[in-house]
C-alpha cells in the first residue's frame, strides 16, 4: 500500500505516529512532552540523538574493529562523536 505524506504544519517540527492501541506512550507524551529522537543509519553505524557518530571509516575498517573490541574488551571508535550547538535547519 503505498504512504502517504502528511501535509506540513505550521510550528511542527516533527510527526511522531504511533500504531492503534498504544495510547500509554502518548499518555507519557502528553505528560511531559519533552522528548529524545534518536535514529541510526545501520548501514555506517551512524547515529544521531542530542550529540551525532560521523563514521569516517570504510564499512570493512569498523566491522574489524567492532570485532577486535569484542574479542578484547577494548573501546571502540568508529568515528568521531561531535555535538550540535544550536538548532540545524
């Protein structure tokens, strides 16, 4: 079935949609609106919430590192963690 775009809204800056019957997490919403969104991109281990992982590392690179850290114990950079300062447009 193909989706359809919701049509912007004055003042909103994001959509959160939720399926039929889970009117707890919009009860907590409702409560305190104040809310994380996070997201990551499975593809380069990308991911960003509050701060962001920039990988600047060929996928082969981070998966032999994923795989040395698990066998060592050791911590992991896959890339570099930056924050955001002010609001991106």
């Amino acid at each position: 079935m193909p989706s359809k775009a919701q049509k912007r809204a004055g003042g909103a800056d994001l959509w959160f949609v939720t399926a039929d019957g889970t009117t707890d997490k919009l009860r907590d919403i409702e409560h305190d609106p104040h809310v994380n969104l996070a997201d990551y991109k499975g593809g380069s281990y990308e991911w960003v919430s509050a701060v962001f992982l920039e990988v600047d590392k060929p996928k082969p690179m981070v998966l032999f590192e994923l795989a040395k850290g698990w066998l060592t114990g050791e911590r992991v950079e896959a890339g570099e963690t930056q924050e955001l300062k002010s609001p991106h447009r």
